[in-house]
C-alpha cells in the first residue's frame, strides 16, 4: 500500500501509540481494563479530545458531533445486528458505573448556553452536587477499552466531568472485539482488511486509535 507523506506521519504516530501500550500491558498482569496501567494511556487520549470539543464550543466553532464520535471509535461502521456485539439495558439497571472523575470519557456538548447553564447550576461549588438522571443521561460502554461515549446528558455530564463529580450508569455496551477480524486503523482511514478497502476516514486521529489499543487489550485477554 503506498502511503502519503501525511499518512506515513500518521502511521508512525500509531505505532509509536501502539508501543507504548505494548510496554505498559506486557509489564502488568491486570486484566480488568480500569485498573490496568495502559488505561491512563485511554484517559489521556479521551482527555485530550474532551477538551477540544469543549474548546471548539466556547470559541464557536464547528462542533463535533457525537455521531462522527462513534464512528471514529470504530462503532457503527460494521453491522452490530450481524456480529451481536451491541447490548440495551433498562435505564438505570446496566450496573456499569461509570465515575466521572476518572473514568475515560467522551461527551459532546453543542450549546454554548447550556453548557454555561450546567456549569453555573450544577456541582458542589454552587452547591448542588451532580446526580445521575436515569432517565436523561445515557451512554454507552465499549469494551475492551473502557470508553463510555455519552449520547445524551451531554451539557450536564461535561460539567460534572469538568468539576470532577459524580456518577452514571451506562445503558449501552458495545464489544469491538468481534469487529478486529474484519477492520483496522491505519492511522487515517478504517479499513477492510480482506481487501484493504476504505470504510471510514477518521476526524480525530487519537480516537481512532483508540480502537487499535482495544486490539492489544483483546490479545492480552484485557477488558
């Protein structure tokens, strides 16, 4: 495959990613995912983009949507009807907590007014601490890197995220594992990987490759 010179910086960057990871988990014998040291690794990469998005909101921009976040993470690209890695739970009754202060996360707030509402109304600095609402805060839990992408809740769980409080519960998982047989990320684009084929080309580089540290995690029976 020949590569383009932003493509080869791309795929050096991953690499680069993927050592790490191979290093942290080969030095450790946890396996449960939120306690192994190459999730800080998945915490400071979800971090990062976190704060872009907030950026892109208080300085007006274009931003982005939780649709292309899914996408980039390497959800949605393949049939999840077809490979039965997708899983509904009622409200509140999935038992996957997710702590706000030091779980990896993605959320997208889009409304600048409600975004400085949430901030100006909700935590224990105004005094009214963050409280999990069944019935409006929604995400999603993908296995095996331990991303929760919220899809609703958005304006009050970034400031819980931002003021480091609270708890919520996921109503949704989502298993990358059975989708590694069929697809990878190269850096830019995912691909098949019977014909290498174009099936998504990624907007944020370090979501991306998120989904191939969730291959190495699989590998090392990590989840």
């Amino acid at each position: 495959m020949i590569f383009s010179n932003k493509s080869r910086i791309r795929k050096e960057k991953l690499d680069s990613i993927l050592s790490t990871t191979h290093e942290l988990v080969k030095n450790s014998d946890i396996k449960d995912v939120r306690r192994s040291p190459a999730y800080s690794l998945v915490r400071a990469m979800t971090n990062y983009h976190l704060f872009d998005i907030v950026r892109e909101l208080y300085e007006d921009e274009n931003v982005t949507n939780v649709q292309s976040v899914f996408k980039d993470i390497g959800e949605y690209i393949l049939n999840s009807r077809v490979l039965g890695n997708a899983e509904s739970f009622d409200l509140g009754k999935s038992g996957i907590d997710i702590d706000l202060s030091k779980d990896a996360i993605l959320v997208c707030a889009w409304n600048k007014k409600r975004f400085e509402n949430a901030l100006l109304t909700i935590g224990e600095n105004v005094g009214n601490s963050f409280e999990f609402d069944k019935i409006n805060h929604m995400a999603t839990y993908i296995y095996p890197i331990g991303v929760t992408v919220v899809y609703n809740g958005n304006h009050s769980i970034v400031s819980g995220v931002l003021k480091g409080e609270g708890t919520i519960q996921a109503n949704q998982t989502y298993d990358l594992v059975p989708t590694y047989k069929y697809m990878y990320f190269d850096g830019v684009h995912f691909r098949c990987k019977d014909d290498g084929s174009i099936l998504h080309k990624v907007g944020r580089f370090e979501i991306g490759a998120l989904y191939e540290i969730g291959r190495i995690f699989a590998n090392n029976g990590i989840k």
